[in-house]
C-alpha cells in the first residue's frame, strides 16, 4: 500500500484549497489539510461548499509531479486527476458498503443523490503540471441539509450509522493515495471511471446550456481530454465539455 503522509486538522479555516495554496511549499506531496469548518468553501461552478460543522469530510491533497513526487503529466492529460479522484473516492464508499457512481466530471452520486463533490486546481508550467490540489468535500454524519442545497444525501443516510470523522479521513487518504499512484501513470488504465459513469448506457434528459433546450441522449464515455461522449436516439454522437451540458434528475 502506498506510503501515507501526514493529515493535518484544523478547527476552522477559510477554504482548505485557500490553505494549501498559501503554503504550498510546507507540505509534501499528498498531504491532506482537513477542516471541521470552512468559512468560504469552494465548489464547482464558484458555488460555495455548505457543510455543518464537525458532521463531514472537507479537506484538500496536494499533489506534486516530477523527480522525487508523482510521475510527470502533461497537461493534455490533466483530466486523469479527476478520473484518479473519483475512482479513490469510489473505492472507499466501496469497502465502507455504499454503492456510488460518478456524475460527470467528478461528482459522487449514491443512487439520484450527491454524496460527495469535488474541486480540482491545476498548476501549469508549459507542457506539464507543476501541482495538483484536489479539494473534496464528503457528506458523512449530517442528516438535515440546507433547502438550497439540491438532491444531497449522506454516508449516515445511505448506511444508518455514525462514522468517526477522523477514522474515515485515515481510511480515505489511503484510498486515495493508492487511486493517484495507481491511475497516474503513463500506462494506467482508466476504464474503470467510465465503467462507474452514472446513468452510461442510458437514455435520460438533459438539457443544452448554450440555448436552454431539453433533448434526450445515451451517455457513452468520456475522451482523453475529459469530454463527456454522448448518442441521441438517431445514433449521433456528440461531445460536450464542462457547463456545456446539464443533468435533469
């Protein structure tokens, strides 16, 4: 298994990303910051992270690439951390008997609702990535869940037990630890993630972002650049990027 390093608490900060950003050089490669409040958390989209104190999992890893870290990756590829991401997160809901697929890019849904989300922010230096922090944000004790918040559920909901916070944090960096080695190789195999595609091989309704208009589509992967892949009913492709394309659940 591979070699963890240290998880670093908190009892509040303003964003775990925001944190690791600010001391980048302090922290060796795949270490984690973990807050039990997080005053200004971060989203996709700009959208904030609500999470109740003490009752989930929100924390940042930082990766680094390179001689003495993880093995180089050009940017071309830099879809490869979401897909390692969520394949970790995937396996720890796995051992911990909650069944999960990824809503594309890098969602976590248990059945029609999200049980974890995530923030990835890239550093670039020309062809390759320079470092990688992976924000994620894990619903794990927290029952009662803000009205603005839209199809959530949580570990607690989905299992009916009581988790641990800091257990859980150990069992999933570890996760996570082996995800990144595993699927961040030049020779890694990444079907895993498209095998895991929530709603893939389906027929269900989205909408376009670009106009607002609703048509019904199959999900059939992704591509290496991290398009999602999809087939209407007539049996013509079409590829979107992020924000190009919105679930209807």
């Amino acid at each position: 298994m591979t070699q963890r390093m240290p998880i670093l608490w908190l009892d509040e900060t303003d964003s775990t990303q925001n944190e690791l950003a600010r001391h980048i050089s302090e922290y060796d490669n795949l270490s984690v910051v973990a807050a039990r409040l997080q005053t200004a958390g971060r989203g996709q989209r700009g959208n904030k992270w609500l999470a109740t104190k003490g009752e989930n999992l929100t924390f940042s890893m930082l990766l680094k690439f390179g001689q003495g870290a993880l093995p180089s990756l050009e940017t071309a590829s830099q879809f490869r951390i979401t897909q390692a991401a969520t394949l970790g997160v995937l396996s720890y809901l796995d051992f911990s008997g909650i069944e999960c697929m990824i809503k594309w890019p890098n969602d976590i849904y248990c059945r029609n609702k999200k049980i974890c989300g995530m923030l990835i922010e890239n550093v670039l230096e020309g062809r390759y990535l320079s470092h990688s922090i992976v924000g994620i944000g894990l619903n794990v004790n927290q029952r009662d869940f803000p009205v603005e918040i839209i199809n959530p559920t949580s570990m607690s909901l989905a299992s009916g037990k009581e988790y641990d916070l800091e257990a859980e944090m150990e069992r999933l960096h570890s996760c996570l630890c082996d995800s990144f080695t595993k699927y961040l190789g030049p020779e890694a195999d990444l079907k895993a993630y498209e095998e895991k595609l929530f709603r893939k091989g389906e027929f269900h309704e989205y909408v376009r972002c670009s106009d607002g208009s609703s048509f019904e589509a199959m999900i059939t992967g992704v591509d290496k650049s991290g398009l999602l892949e999809v087939r209407n009913r007539k049996g013509e492709p079409e590829k979107f990027a992020f924000k190009e394309i919105s679930y209807i659940i």
